[in-house]
C-alpha cells in the first residue's frame, strides 16, 4: 500500500494514513508563518489549506516566488488529502492534545 509523506521539507516521515501525516505535520513541525498576512499556522497541510482559502493564487505566487506548477502540486495535495481525511475529526484531535 502506498504511504502518505509527510512532504515538509527535511522530513521523510511516512504514515499509513493522510490523518496521521496531518496529525504529524501539526505537532511535530514548527508553526509556518505566512508570508501574505503575518497569520502562523501549523506546517504542511494546514499551511497549504490557508494560503489557498484565505488567499488567492496571484498572491500565493507572488509571496513565494511560487509559479503554477507550484500551484497545482499543492493543490493536488490538499485534494488528496481532503478526499481521504476527515477533516473535522482531525481538527477535533488536535484540539483535544491543545495542538491547534
Ligand atoms: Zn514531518
Ligand atoms: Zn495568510
């Protein structure tokens, strides 16, 4: 069976579920803080979930000297994420270890 990556750079965490990875992503790495408006959000998915629902792709790109395959990788990712993880649950997780 194929493993999610955790994807955060240096990391080659590798979990059975796009939850754990998630979960992983949130606790273990340091807070990432947003180049467009200053917000600090967990790394990995949660830092991808920001800057496309609180921002749009030109200012994305423009912040992170990102071009649009960078775009679309992300994209693909927060896709596949979402369609395998329970979002809410894990949200409720999180909280419940004061993560989020
Ligand atoms: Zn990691
Ligand atoms: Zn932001």
């Amino acid at each position: 069976m194929s493993l999610w990556k955790c994807g955060v750079a240096g990391c080659d965490g590798r979990f059975e579920t796009a939850a754990d990875a998630v979960i992983h992503q949130t606790v273990e790495h340091e807070r990432h803080e947003c180049r467009i408006c200053g917000t600090v959000v967990p790394e990995g998915y949660f830092a991808i979930r920001h800057a496309f629902e609180e921002h749009s792709r030109a200012e994305f790109v423009r912040a992170y000297d990102a071009n649009s395959s960078h775009v679309r990788e992300r994209e693909r990712v927060k896709d596949e994420i979402e369609s395998e993880m329970d979002l809410r649950s894990v949200v409720e997780t999180l909280e419940s270890r004061g993560a989020l």
